[in-house]
C-alpha cells in the first residue's frame, strides 16, 4: 500500500504534542497525530495520565486530574480538525525529505506507513525508577519523582521527607522540599554531592536539610496506603536504618524517549533532543522537538505546551516556505 501522505505529523500526545496539534490544525496544516499504544509505557496522554490533581495548570482554579486534562487536550485537538491514530511510532528515517514514518508492526516493510514533510517530535519522557520493593504500590502515595509537581499535596506538609540523589537536580528539589515537610533528607549513594559548589553547599548549609551519605534505598515501607518509612543501608559498612517518612522522591534523573532517532539528530550526552535555544529547531531542518523530550530542566505540563506551540508555530513557517516553493505534497 502506498504510504499516506501528510504536510506534518506529531509524534506523542502528551501537552507538547496537543498543544502542537491544536496550532497546526488551526493553520490548516491539517496535521497527523500519533498517540501510542502504551508507547513508552505511557497511555495516550502521557505522563499526566500517571497522576491525579494537577494543581498548576492555569485555568483551573480547583485543580484538575491529570487524565481529565488530556482528554480535554485530545478533545480539543480532534475538535480543531486534527486526525488522531491511535499507533506507536517505531521506526522514522529523516535521511531525506518527506521524512518516512513506519507505525508499530511494519518496520520490517521497505516502504513506510506514512511520508511527512515535517514532523514534530513530542515523544516525552520517563522518570527513572529505582524498583525497591514497596515502589508499585506505594507510588503516587508517597514516592513522587517530581518535587515541583508533588510537593504540596497534603500528605506531604510538615512531615519528614526522603530525596535520594546527589546531583543538582536532587539539590533543588530538597530545598524546594523544605517549604513544605517538617525535614528534609538526602540520601547520597557515594561520599560525596555531585551538585555544583553552590548547590551543594545551599543543601548542606540548610537547617531543614540532613544529607545522609553512603547511603542508598532499600525499601519503601507503608501502612498498606501510604508510605510511611524509607529502609536504608549504609554502602560502607552494610548497616541497615529506617527513616520514617511519608515523602520519598526520586531525584536520579530521567530517561528521554529519544531512541527512534538516536544517530539521526543532535543528542545531549543525557539523550535529549538539541534544540536552537528560543526554538524548536533540531539539528535536521523540519525536524521540531517539543515538551520534556527536549527539556531537562522545567519538565512541566505547562512549559510543554509552551514547547509544543513553538514547534508548531517553527513547522507551520517551514511549510508556508515550501508550499511557497511548490515543493509540499498535496
Ligand atoms: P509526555 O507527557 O511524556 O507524553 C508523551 C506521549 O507520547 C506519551 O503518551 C507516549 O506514550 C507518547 N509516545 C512516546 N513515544 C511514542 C511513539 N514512538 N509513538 C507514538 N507515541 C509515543 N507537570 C505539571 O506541570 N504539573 C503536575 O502536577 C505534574 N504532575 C506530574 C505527576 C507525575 C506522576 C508525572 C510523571 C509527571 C508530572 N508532571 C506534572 C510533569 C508532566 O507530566 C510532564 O512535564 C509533561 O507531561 C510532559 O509532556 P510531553 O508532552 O513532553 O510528554
């Protein structure tokens, strides 16, 4: 079957990939979005599926559950005339233009499932987990991998907390932390914080704060609800503690899900997409990233949007200049 032919395709369906949509379809670029089929381990709608109020996206006063949030996103994106396939992405060549895009099950074919002049890439991306025992079924009940996100939430206020990392980012979100629990600690793996001079020594210095090193995670621990204990273990001597705690966050790092096109755009050492700062471009012309597959620092609902706009608004020129040119498929 000859591959179908689109002016742009989305590829995710997270805030960044919506938010793209809902632009690109309002131009009449008359876009193509790929939600996945449990891509990546999300549901279509990303990682705010995962998750219950949302509580910092502008325009809901009283909160929002994460799932209710993307449906109204894909409500709004089929609303403005995107068509929306319910596929995972596994295989893109952005070799030459229109760039080819294979959906799950035909990779081993020759011929792609679907050509695109311009793609926008808003694949996200997903906290890295550390798998102890206690982590399923206490997550989201006391283990969060997102400090700004989760931190308010009333289970956490004036309660002792566990952030276990020592880099800047495990820096920021202790500190960020103590606004809300009774203390703070740290649980650093080696002998010492890989956060910059600054940050470390801010974390240090804090009276909320107690950075335990040599020490890692063993358990998360719970009355059957809620989390209630950390089960530590010191990695010099074997010694085994518990902190109790109704707070344990994750602060090792994210995993972008940028393997389709690993060898094809510029990556950073972390795997994220590069982009033009102030923009969506990548290192191959109509090619746009968006959302926290592109973003290691804000990683929010909100600053995806934002992204997912600018890819839209950086692919609508693109094709404006190739229609002008007479070059854009039909
Ligand atoms: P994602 O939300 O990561 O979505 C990407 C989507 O693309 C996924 O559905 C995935 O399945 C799909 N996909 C991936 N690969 C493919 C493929 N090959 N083909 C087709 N589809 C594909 N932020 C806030 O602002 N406020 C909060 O309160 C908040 N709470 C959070 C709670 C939790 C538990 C988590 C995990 C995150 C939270 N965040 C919050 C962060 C926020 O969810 C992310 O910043 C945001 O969802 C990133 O959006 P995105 O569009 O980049 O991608």
């Amino acid at each position: 079957m000859a591959p179908q032919q689109h002016k742009v395709a989305i590829i995710g369906s997270g805030p960044a990939g919506h938010t793209a949509a809902v632009y690109l379809a309002r131009a009449n670029m008359e876009p193509i979005l790929f939600e996945g089929m449990m891509a990546n381990g999300f549901a279509p709608g990303g990682q705010l599926t995962t998750t219950t109020d949302v509580e910092n996206f502008p325009g809901f006063p009283e909160g929002v559950l994460g799932g209710e949030l993307m449906d109204k996103m894909r409500a709004q994106s089929e609303k403005c005339g995107t068509k929306i396939e319910t596929e995972t992405i596994t295989k893109l060549d952005l070799s030459s233009r229109p760039f080819k895009i294979w959906r799950e099950g035909s990779e081993s074919n020759e011929e792609p499932t679907d050509i695109a002049q311009a793609v926008v890439f808003a694949t996200g991306a997903s906290a890295r987990r550390m798998d102890l025992p206690g982590e399923d079924k206490y997550w989201q009940n006391g283990i969060s991998a997102c400090a700004v996100c989760d931190g308010a939430v009333p289970i956490f206020r004036n309660k002792p907390l566990v952030v276990v990392g020592g880099g800047d980012s495990a820096a920021e979100e202790a500190i960020y932390l103590t606004k809300y629990g009774s203390h703070v600690h740290v649980l650093v793996r080696r002998d010492v914080l890989r956060a910059s001079k600054v940050m470390a020594n801010r974390l240090l210095k804090h009276p909320k704060v107690t950075v335990h090193f040599n020490t890692v995670a063993t358990e998360a621990k719970g009355d059957g609800n809620l989390l209630t204990a950390v089960a530590t273990r010191d990695t010099k001597t074997g010694e085994a503690g518990e902190i109790p705690a109704s707070g344990l966050f994750y602060a090792i790092g994210h995993v972008p899900a940028t393997e389709l096109v690993k060898g094809q755009v510029d990556l950073d050492e972390e795997g994220y997409v590069k982009t033009v700062p102030g923009s969506s471009q990548t290192s191959v012309l109509g090619f746009y990233a968006a959302g926290d597959v592109q973003d290691k620092r804000y990683r929010q609902a909100i600053t995806s949007a934002g992204s997912g706009c600018m890819a839209a608004l950086d692919a609508e020129r693109y094709l404006t200049e190739l229609e002008e040119e007479g070059t854009a498929a039909q």
